[in-house]
C-alpha cells in the first residue's frame, strides 16, 4: 500500500502528525475526490500473539498508518480498521498513532474490541475495531453493537 499513498509521519511535542498532507500516487486509485466509506483490514500477523518471529516489529504493521493515510488522502468520510485485538499492544503503537493522525486531520474516532461470541456467532474469537467520521461528513453517528447470547 505505501507505493500507492505518499505520506511521512513527524512526532511533533509528543503528538504525531502528517509531515506533509497524504497523496494518493496510484492513479488508479484517482477515482473520485472523496470517498464515502474506507474500510480495511491490514495485515495482522505481525501483531499475532501466534507469530514468534517478527511479533510486534514486523515490517508489514505499518501498513495501519498506511490505511489512514489513504483514508486522508481519499478524503474519507468514514474509515473502519479491523485486527487482532494484540494490535493495541504493537511495539510501534500504530493504534495511538492512528488515532491521532485521524484527530489531527477532523477526524471522531471511536475504538473497541468486540467479542464475537458476545454477537451471537459461534466462536470466541476478539477483533478490534477503529471507527472514524471525519468531522465536516454528513454522517450518522455509528451504533452501538448489541450483546446477544450465541444461539448456535
């Protein structure tokens, strides 16, 4: 993804923000001046309780600050980020990176770890979850997901 979006992150008085605003390099991602909803899941293996080798420092973790630089490059007005619940542990911190990157540009961002078993599905895996209105969209506000026992 980073050879799609041109982006450089500064930590400026212990907060982080784009060196530089974000552009969208890969024309065939040109498709439209702004989009209305991003959703993605970056690579989650580095951030795996089950991978012993690059845990943590795996290059491919960086791909979450890629996705929201891409969500401010495409001017979106809505993002939703999925991974493994460990992602809020990583070394580098995307998440608390992420966060304030999508603050620093207008973002509301809202965070959680849903258990699947908790939604009804049959099996216990945690997922976590960003969510990201960009301030000046016209957008609902997200709900609130409902608890539920597992019917299955």
């Amino acid at each position: 993804m980073s050879s799609l979006v041109d982006y450089q992150v500064r930590r400026r008085q212990d907060r982080y923000r784009f060196a530089y605003a974000p552009e969208i390099v890969d024309p065939a991602l040109a498709i439209a001046p702004e989009v209305d909803l991003l959703i993605a899941g970056p690579p989650c293996q580095g951030h795996s309780n089950l991978n012993n080798h690059t845990r943590r420092r795996d290059p491919r973790n960086d791909l979450f600050i890629c996705t929201v630089a891409a969500a401010v490059a495409l001017r979106a007005k809505a993002v939703l980020i999925e991974n493994v619940r460990t992602v809020t542990v990583s070394h580098g911190d995307v998440v608390g990176m992420a966060r304030e990157l999508l603050e620093s540009e207008g973002y509301t961002v809202t965070e959680d770890i849903v258990r699947a078993d908790r939604l009804g599905w049959p099996q216990t895996r945690e997922r976590y979850f960003m969510a990201a209105i960009r301030s000046d969209a016209a957008c609902a506000p997200l709900p609130v997901i409902e608890e539920r026992e597992a019917t299955c």
